[in-house]
C-alpha cells in the first residue's frame, strides 16, 4: 500500500517492553540479550505462547497508536532479543550447542555454531506482519537483523570466511525482506549495531553485505545503526565509526541515535540525500521527557539533514524500559513532532 505520511513522522525503532504476564523481566534484566534461544524467559505455557504473543502484539500496536504515532510496529512481542528470533529460524547453524564470542561489552556470549550452510526453510516472520496489517491501518514497520551483525554474532565453523559468512546471511535476509513486503509491510528495518561496534570488520564487507540484503526490494528498507541497548551499554561513544559508508548502499533511511550520546548532528552531513530517523528518546532512563526537550534535540539536527526525509524515533529499542514508562515517551513524542510541524 502506498505511504501516507505526515511531514516528520514517528515511530519508534522496533520493541517496546513486554508484559510481565508473558516475559519475565527479572531474569532478562540479569542477563545479556540472548543470541540463542532463551525459552526460560516466558511465563507462558509453549501450547499458549502464540496466542499471548498475538495478544501482547495488539497491546503494543493499541500503545503506539494511541501515543500517536504514525509508523507503528508489532513490538517484537514474539522475540527474546532482536536478533534470536530470526536467526535461529535458520538451517546449517547449532543453537543446541551453542559458540562463543566476544560482545560489546568486551563479555563471551552464547551464539549460534554455524555448522553447514545458511539457508531459510521458510518466512520467518511474514505472519507477524499480516498479523500486524490486520491489526492496525497505520503505516506498519517489521523489523529483521542485518547479514553483518548476525555474522558477527555466530561462531562459524563452515564458511572459514567472514565476508562469505556474511554474505551467506545476506541472502537469506534479501528472501526474507522480499516476502515481509508481499506480506504488506509498508517499511522493512535491518539491525546492524555490529557495523558500529566492529568498524575494522565492517569496513572490509559490511557495506557489500547490506547492499547485497537490500538490492531489489519491493519497498523502502531503513537500516538501524545504534550503540546498544541503553540498559546494557550506558558509555556511548561521541561519534559513529561507522556511518559515511552507508551513502552509497540502496537503504531509504539510516536511523541512529542522538539523545543519550548528545551526537554532534554534523556527523550526519556525508548521508544527505537519504532519509534519516533521529532517535530523540533518551532510553537510559524512565523518565520521560517534555515535548519541548524532545523538539530541541530535533531542531539542532535541522541544518544537517534532509527535513523532507527526516523521521522522529526513538534512539533504540524500548524493550528495557516500564510500560507506562514506554507509553509516555511515545506521546511525548508525537507531541513534539505536532510542534515541530509548525515550524518547519
């Protein structure tokens, strides 16, 4: 369906939290975001998860839409991290007996053994987006990890290569986009973080991995380039070591954050000419923040960007922060964007 939009319009990156009836959030909290299954985290019986997960989807999308947003998403209320959901659906990777390697945060972690070849049986999450199309009539964004961070984030011990490893994944994420949008997307986003954490590597195939997983799809793909969560990364670095080399990659819109780093808006010149979605929520706290602090921190990005294109977000994922937390951090900003519409 074609987009509809009003100028500067909302939406937040991709989850917001969970309900404490369905997601222990105790045991999430004391725990780095799963890259394997975590099937320890629900509350509900397996027979009922779908349906919960159905049910808390509908909570998320009746949140957003009633905060005001204009792009809504299904919350990822059927994932236990970003990325797990997607990429343990695949085949030639060992969830069962899981890798290791080196996060962020400079901590091993359980990832997936990439034993065989990266293949998809089937969609992974095209029913999450009809579910999410029958459910609301907004303009609705699904989200799906990047070919890069998945790589990044497996132990392989198949490809003997990281670009080909890389590569492998990208083909799966270029089938998967292709049916979220017959499924009725409206946007598709890819997670990248990795290409911020691991610039070195990045710099030698991640542009080629993303160009490869974008190349020929059906709608507009927005590539999410953050510094992790806030509850699990609070130092944030003063600048993106990894954003120029995304101007000539065929993403519509590159989104970053600019709130909790206070991101010097320059640094978002060499992207001119694609969209960019600002994330102007502060998630390091749960405290929400007036419309007019929210405003100020768009407006000292206005010179530096395309307006037309421009997108108001949130700076990550809201899984980690209270619902009524989520909610007014929502509305806060749909407020702004109603001011800013004003001005600009």
């Amino acid at each position: 369906m074609a987009l509809t939009l009003p100028p500067l319009p909302t939406s937040v990156v991709g989850s917001l939290p969970q309900p404490g009836w369905l997601l222990d959030h105790d045991k999430l909290a004391h725990q780095t975001p799963p890259r394997v299954r975590a099937r320890e985290l629900w509350r509900v019986a397996p027979e009922l998860l779908e349906e919960a997960q159905d049910d808390a989807t509908r909570l998320a999308v009746r949140s957003q839409e009633t905060a005001g947003l204009d792009i809504v998403t299904d919350g990822e209320q059927r994932r236990e991290s970003y990325s797990n959901h997607f990429a343990t659906a695949l085949e030639g990777v060992d969830v069962d007996q899981p890798g290791s390697v080196i996060n962020r945060s400079g901590k091993p972690i359980p990832v997936p053994r990439v034993v065989g070849e990266i293949r998809r049986p089937q969609p992974v999450q095209a029913r999450d987006v009809r579910f999410l199309r029958a459910v609301s009539d907004r303009t609705v964004k699904i989200t799906v990890p990047g070919p890069f961070t998945m790589a990044q984030q497996s132990q392989d011990e198949h490809y003997g290569d990281g670009r080909a490893l890389a590569m492998a994944y990208a083909e799966v994420v270029r089938a998967e986009i292709a049916d979220l949008f017959a499924a009725g997307a409206d946007i598709v986003q890819i997670d990248e973080p990795w290409l911020q954490a691991r610039p070195e590597v990045a710099r030698q195939y991640g542009a080629e991995a993303v160009t490869r997983a974008v190349e020929g799809a059906a709608g507009p793909v927005h590539l999410h380039l953050c510094f992790g969560y806030a509850a699990m990364v609070s130092e944030r670095p003063e600048g993106y070591s990894f954003l120029p080399e995304l101007a000539d990659t065929p993403v519509d819109t590159v989104s970053v954050e600019t709130a909790q780093s206070h991101l010097d808006p320059a640094q978002l010149r060499p992207l001119r000419g694609k969209g960019i979605a600002l994330g102007v929520l502060d998630l390091s706290t749960p405290e929400v923040e007036t419309p007019e602090v929210i405003a100020d921190r768009v407006r000292r990005a206005l010179d530096d960007v395309d307006v037309e294109r421009l997108v108001l977000s949130s700076d990550c994922g809201l899984k980690y922060l209270p619902r009524e937390s989520a909610a007014g951090k929502m509305r806060a900003l749909a407020q702004a964007a109603e001011v800013l519409r004003g001005e600009v």
